[in-house]
C-alpha cells in the first residue's frame, strides 16, 4: 500500500471543493447496532483457473504418478521407458520402468514439463523426491537434473544431483538442488547413468523447500501468503462445481484425499473440458491438497474451515437425467461421508477418522463448526438428498451449522422456491451466488435491508461483478463490489458470511475470470477486488453502527448520488470505521455528523485509505502490479465531533477516525 499526504483532497477543516449539495451522513458511533459475525469476509477455494495443483499446491511435477488416463501426459521419455501398474501404492498403481538403452552412448530418462514449465529460482532451494527401486536388487544410479532447454549454447543443465538407487524394495530418496539461474520455463530431467541398471519409478516430486510454514507437501508462500493476508474469517472448500464432479467418478471424495500423498488417488478435474478456449489436456486433481491440508491451511490463516461435500447430485448443468444423479435409496455412503468427515475434523485421536487426521500430524481436532451440503444445486431433487443429510447431522452433531444452497442465481424462481425450502429444512445459512453485471450491483445496495430476521443466515459464498463487455478485474468492477459490501456489512445480522469468487487464476491456464489474484509460476497479483476485500477485512469492526442520509441507509438509491456507506466500531480501540463508495463520476461533498459523541470525547486523528484509478477500465497486470492500489494517508483531528471531506469520483475510502 502507498503512503502520500492527501492533504488538498482529504481536508479536516470543513473546507469542501464545491457549493454543490453537501452529503450529511448522521453517524451514532456509539448507537445500537448489531455484532459483526468473525467469519463474515473470507475466501472460497476452488481448484479452476489451476489454482491447486499447478498453483497453490506447490508441486512443480505435472502426473507425478503417471497415474493421469494417458500415463505419460507430462513426461517426455527417451530410450527405454515402460509404464508398469503394478506399483507400491494402490490407489495410483502406475510407475516408470527405466532400463539401460543398451549401447555406452544412448541414454534413458524422462523429462517433466512442469506446469506450464518448471519453473525455479536462482539460489533457491527445491527438494527433489523419488520412490525407486532396482529390480534385480544392486545398484543403479539416477541424475536429475534442473533444465533450461532454452539456452543451448550456454548448457541446458542448471543444477544437478546424482541419486544412488540400491536393492529391490521400495524407497523414497531425496535430494535438494539449489539451480544457479531462474528459469521459468524449465525442466526436469531424471535419467540413468552409470552404473545402469533397470530402475523402477514412482511419485516424483519437486516442491520448493521455502514453502508456506514449510510444509513439506506445502504450499507456494507467495499464494498462501496473500491469502493470509486478506485475514479471512472463514475459508470455503474445496469447490465450487468441483465437489459435483463431471460425472459420478468425477465428484470430489474427501477420503480420496488424506493420507500419504502418495496413495491419493488422482481424479480428473471437473473444469477440465469446459470452455471451448482452453482444451487442456491435463487438468487434474492430483489430490496433494487435500482436506488435511485445507484443515491446516485454515487453521494457519485463522479461518473457519467450510468443507462442501456432494449431496448426491453430478453437475447439474451437464446432466440434466435423474438417473445421471445418486438414488435417494443409494445415498446413505454420501451422509456416511459427511458424517466421517465431522469426525475427521474434530473427533479423538482415537476414533476411526480422528486417527487418519492424528496420523497425519493433527492430534487436536480442527474444531469445525460449518459443513455445506451441496454446490450451487437446485430443485426438488436437491431439497429431497438434502433432507436426509440435515436429520442424520443434526441427530449425531447437534453443534454442527449446515449449509444449503439457493442455486445459481441470485433472484428468481428457482431461488424463490429453495429458500422457503432452506427454512423448512431448517439448515443454518443459505449459500447465495452472484456473478452479475455492474447494473446489478449498483442497484443492490438495499438487497439484505428486508431480509427476515428469522431463520436462516445468508452465505454469499460466490460472487463478483462481471463487466460488460471484455473487462475483467477492472478497477469499476472492484469499486461496485465494494459499494455492494457495504449492504452486506449494514446488514451483519443477516449476512453471516461473504466469499468472493474465484480465488485464483494461473494467466496460462484459466477458465474463468475475473478471479481475485492472478499468478504465473514465479509471480502472483493482487486485483483491485482483492483490495476490496482486504479493505474490507482488515476493518471488519466488531459492531455496525448506525449511519444514515435523510433517515435512510446510504445504498446508492437514485437521490443518493451514488454513495453507498457503512460504519462499524472496532471494541479493541474505540475506532470508529466508516466505508463509502462513490460510484458517480463527480466528486461528493460528505459531512459525517457523530450524533451522541460528546459523552466519549471527539476524535483526534483519522486514517484514510483510498482505492481509486483515473481509468475505470485499468486493472493490476502481473508486470504492472501498482496501477491501482490503496492509497493511505492520517490526519491530525482537533476532537471533532463532525467532519468533512470531498471523495473524488468513482473512489472507495475507508475512514479509521482514533479517538
Ligand atoms: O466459481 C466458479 C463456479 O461458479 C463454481 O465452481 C460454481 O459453484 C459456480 O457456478
């Protein structure tokens, strides 16, 4: 974030740039308002746009088990290779034979393309890791070797090791290269040298040794850092249309993806035929990230964790016959599944699923306390695989909030029928999607004013604003986001939690966009949503407080001249918070009147952090990250007790007065 002295702009001494009609918020810092749930900003995590493996997840070998349908998609092999399947780890039987070429000068090996290269860092170190044997028992030895095949001339190898493989058993070896240049489009190279015997290969691995909280099986620190750094209250997982699946086989099952990594099963991804534009291969879910690792992961970052397991319902736009869908007489593995998983989360050690996560480093349960039934599904066969699901959780985990779904759309008649249906089933929040046009937002302000008070919370667990025309992540998007947010944080009684959506996009391998932050393999981006969001998070406050123009909320209505305004104060330092949007295209003059403030004495100082671009069509590029960021300056006060300030055209601010 910048720092500058927004002394002419943001003005403490009541001068205002116009005569125009001045914006008289009546703010009552200390009124009645209502508590801000923690988990109210937070994060959905989805593995599209590659945001797991391939991203996040921080592997660097693509079909590392040769396990993907086609076993060498991935791999480059010279000399002799055979895929066998008879492997050590059952679920992923497949491995590579290397047998000598059978002449002193021909070679044997095989190349990893890495996802979209391998990339890797001058003096950085990365772990390399095998499970290898010799079939005739003796030795054989194995070079890996980190490649640029761009520079010929100079010599492709960047770095290199030798591995002694020795007798006929299974064993992981391990080895850490530390290149001498970066290289972004790189390679991995493992072939046979002297002395050359048949080598059998399975599960290799190379992942950064400098991984968040160093992990072994870890994750990419840039991506997890910004992720901690947006201080989510709750993080959603793993999906999304991933949890539904292409089809049956294809439906995410958490079991799949705990224990050893090694025996995860790798499952193809739900995202990999869709979108005409990028027909990729190789999307699949290696399983690496698993649910053990989200649990940590959320844990780390101080979220709640929000697993959304599959109801019983394939994607519902692919397939559209009952029959593609679990019978309602065949669902019992599905809540057994969800029931599992309660205990895996936060049974003892020694119960059947608490062992798995114990064993995997996790003795302490992970204390979860939200589970989703269900993606974005809809219908009556939806209401109908959920009923069962909310009786069997509620008789054996009382404590347990569930989640349902109210579709993928936002109004209409599929969410006019599910949520009276949610009510009557009576499931704890309702998961609310919104990918919609500018319009949309700008007109949303008052959505949650009328919602009941009764029954149900509101997940908004997916949105964002999708531009008109090709903008993606453009700064207008981001501000109408953040003027929508302010409805959501007035109404923080009925809104128990936001998720934007999606979290992540590889630039070489997205689906979907706009996406919060974009990444290549060396870089990662905030977009100005993602400034939204963290604006928002990092003042979430503990109480909302009344703020109103003419005995109304500020929610962008047609004489509001297109503010939209919220204020909550923080219990840990009497700060008094104010956001507001300006969605017009000329400045505003605001005066901010604390109402009932004398008692505690006026404010001293206040903080200002502004979100602005001249151009409403600019976004971050990853070469060009600064082009909108918050802008952040601090004003002496002289105890005030109302204040004035001039927000520019199409800017958002946060207002942090200190007392
Ligand atoms: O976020 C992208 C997709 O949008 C999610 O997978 C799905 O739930 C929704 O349709």
């Amino acid at each position: 974030m910048k720092t500058q002295l927004l002394a002419l702009l943001f003005s403490s001494a009541c001068t205002l740039s116009s005569t125009a009609e001045i914006n008289k918020f009546i703010i009552e810092p200390d009124g009645k308002g209502v508590a801000v749930p923690e988990t109210l900003y937070g994060l959905f995590f989805e593995d599209i746009n590659y945001g797991a493996d391939g991203g996040l997840y921080a592997e660097k070998i693509k079909n590392r088990s040769f396990d993907f349908i086609y076993p060498l998609t991935g791999w480059n092999a010279f000399g002799k290779v055979e895929i066998m399947n008879d492997g050590p780890f059952e679920n992923n039987p497949n491995y590579a034979r290397l047998s000598p070429a059978g002449h002193p000068h021909k070679w044997t090996g095989l190349d990893n393309e890495g996802f979209f290269g391998v990339s890797f860092e001058k003096n950085r170190e990365y772990r390399f890791s095998v499970w290898a044997r010799v079939i005739d028992g003796g030795e054989s030895k194995l070079r890996v070797e980190l490649e640029d095949p761009s520079t010929v001339k100079e010599g492709q190898d960047k770095c290199s090791a030798e591995i002694t493989v020795s007798g006929a058993e299974w064993k992981k070896y391990t080895v850490v290269l530390k290149p001498s240049e970066t290289v972004y489009k790189g390679k991995l190279r493992v072939f046979l040298c002297k002395p050359e015997n048949t080598v059998d290969l399975e599960h290799l691995s190379l992942f950064p040794v400098d991984t968040w909280r160093g992990h072994e099986n870890g994750l990419r620190k840039d991506l997890a850092e910004k992720l901690a750094a947006l201080r989510p209250g709750v993080f959603r997982f793993p999906g999304g249309c991933i949890v539904e699946g292409t089809d049956m086989d294809t439906r995410y099952q958490w079991k799949n993806t705990v224990g050893p990594v090694e025996n995860r099963p790798v499952n193809e991804n739900r995202w990999h035929y869709t979108f005409r534009h990028r027909l990729y291969p190789d999307y699949f879910q290696s399983g690496g990230l698993g649910f053990y690792e989200y649990f940590l992961l959320s844990e780390e970052i101080g979220a709640e964790p929000l697993p959304v397991l599959n109801v019983g319902l394939i994607c519902q736009y692919q397939n559209k016959d009952a029959n593609d869908h679990v019978h309602l007489d065949q669902l019992q593995p599905f809540i057994d599944d969800a029931l599992d998983l309660i205990e895996f989360a936060n049974g003892p050690a020694d119960s059947t699923w608490g062992k798995v996560r114990a064993d995997m480093g996790h003795p302490a349960p992970f204390n979860l306390k939200f589970i989703g039934i269900g993606n974005e599904q809809w219908g009556s066969e939806y209401v109908e695989r959920l009923e069962p699901f909310v009786k069997a959780i509620r008789e054996k985990y009382p404590d347990i909030k569930i989640v349902g779904s109210s579709g993928p759309q936002s109004e209409g008649k599929d969410f006019d029928y599910l949520w009276p249906e949610m009510k009557r089933l009576g499931v704890d929040l309702v998961d609310e999607h919104f990918y919609r046009p500018e319009s949309w937002f700008l007109d949303g302000g008052n959505r949650y004013d009328n919602y009941s008070r009764k029954g149900p919370k509101v997940f908004a667990g997916e949105y964002a604003c999708h531009g008109k025309g090709k903008k993606y992540n453009h700064f207008n998007a981001a501000l109408l986001e953040a003027a929508f947010m302010t409805g959501i944080e007035r109404n923080a009684d009925v809104v128990e939690m936001a998720t934007y959506a999606p979290l992540f996009a590889h630039v070489e391998g997205w689906q979907w966009r706009p996406d919060l932050i974009w990444f290549d393999n060396l870089r990662s981006m905030p977009t100005a949503s993602y400034y939204v969001q963290q604006l928002y998070s990092v003042n979430k406050g503990d109480y909302t407080v009344p703020l109103k123009m003419d005995g109304r909320p500020v929610a962008g209505n047609k004489d509001q001249n297109g503010l939209f305004a919220s204020a909550v104060r923080e219990d840990s330092t009497g700060n008094l918070i104010v956001k507001v949007a300006n969605t017009g295209n000329s400045s505003q003059d605001i005066e901010m009147d604390f109402k009932g403030l004398k008692k505690n004495g006026g404010y001293t100082s206040v903080t200002i952090t502004t979100l602005h671009s001249d151009n409403p069509d600019a976004d971050n590029t990853l070469d060009n990250q600064d082009i909108i960021t918050p802008v952040i300056s601090t004003l002496p006060l002289d105890n005030i007790t109302s204040w004035s300030v001039t927000l520019p055209a199409e800017t958002f601010a946060v207002y942090r007065f200190q007392r």
